[in-house]
C-alpha cells in the first residue's frame, strides 16, 4: 500500500512539473499595435513645406514611424482626400474649415482605433485638399470601414480614399 501511495505522489508532482514545462514552452505572439489615439497625440509630429506644381504645401508627419520595424505588419496604404471648400486664395483652409478637417481625421482615428490595427503617418495639406495617411494590416477591413465613413459622411464635404499594396512604405518615403 505504501509503495502505491509513493507511486501515486510522484506521478502527481511529474504531471504538474509537465504542465509547467508545457506551459513555459508557449511562444507569446505580440501584435504590433501601430498607432493608438494617445501615442498619435503624445508623438513628435514634424512640420513640412513643400511645392508642387509652384504651390506651397505642407505635410504633419508622425515621427514615431521613422525608421519603423514593423512596415512589414502594415502594408496597405490608405490615402483619405477630403475636398477643401472655404480657402484662402492659395487654396489653403481657413481657420473654420481646418477645425472641420480635424474633426473629420478625429472621428476616423477613433473609427480605426477601435476597429482594426493601423498607423497614422500623417497629414497634407495641399491646393484645394487634405489628405489623411494611414498603413494597415487588412486590405478589406480598411476598404469597408471606409466604404461606411464615406456613406455616412455628415461633414459636408467630398471624401475620397484610395487602397494600395505598400509593403515598404514607399508612398511616404519622402517624408522619412
């Protein structure tokens, strides 16, 4: 009886110390989570001016994503354009449409945020256009999130997006 008792308990302490084993043995898998709406708004963001086409333009570009070693986790590219009505005569928004441009970016951000991994590259400001820059991870996701922000659009202006496979970030390499 004794020897059965002692045959019990170390088989209780080799099932335990396997499972320990087993359980130390799992690979963790971390999602890359790109961009969140707090380190959009805690990242250094860097100010451009440019020219195309002999008018000035400007870019806000999240530096969080310089040098990124992730690019390969987000490889579509999602480029919003939204049409710019009030102006100024170089084409730029006034104080009022700029504040609508941000609600516009705002709500999308909050719309991606909960909805899908991506990251917030940034921001043109052109002649007679915004355009928002973001990267994801799923083409269709992003395709119908934004098929439902364009259906739904209560800004009063024209949104337009366009979905490309950019495994290397070339589209935004300028920027970087």
């Amino acid at each position: 009886m004794r020897i059965i008792y002692i045959l019990l308990c170390l088989l209780m302490l080799l099932s335990c110390n396997n499972k320990k084993m087993e359980a130390s043995q799992k690979k963790t898998v971390t999602l890359n989570v790109g961009s969140t709406v707090q380190n959009i708004n805690d990242a250094e963001h860097t100010l451009l001016e440019f020219e195309i086409e002999n008018k000035t333009c400007f870019a806000l570009i999240n530096q969080q994503f310089r040098g990124y070693k992730y690019k390969k986790d987000f490889p579509i590219s999602l480029w919003i354009t939204v049409e710019t009505r009030n102006k100024n005569p170089n084409g730029h928004p006034i104080e009022s449409e700029a504040l609508l441009f941000n609600k516009i970016e705002d709500s999308l951000i909050q719309i991606l945020a909960a909805s899908t991994p991506f990251c917030f590259i940034g921001r043109t400001t052109r002649d007679d256009y915004r355009e928002i820059m973001i990267y994801g991870a799923d083409k269709k996701q992003l395709s119908e999130i934004m098929n439902r922000f364009v259906q739904k659009n209560t800004f009063g202006r024209n949104i337009t997006f366009q979905i490309d496979n950019d495994v290397n970030w070339e589209n935004v390499g300028g920027f970087y």
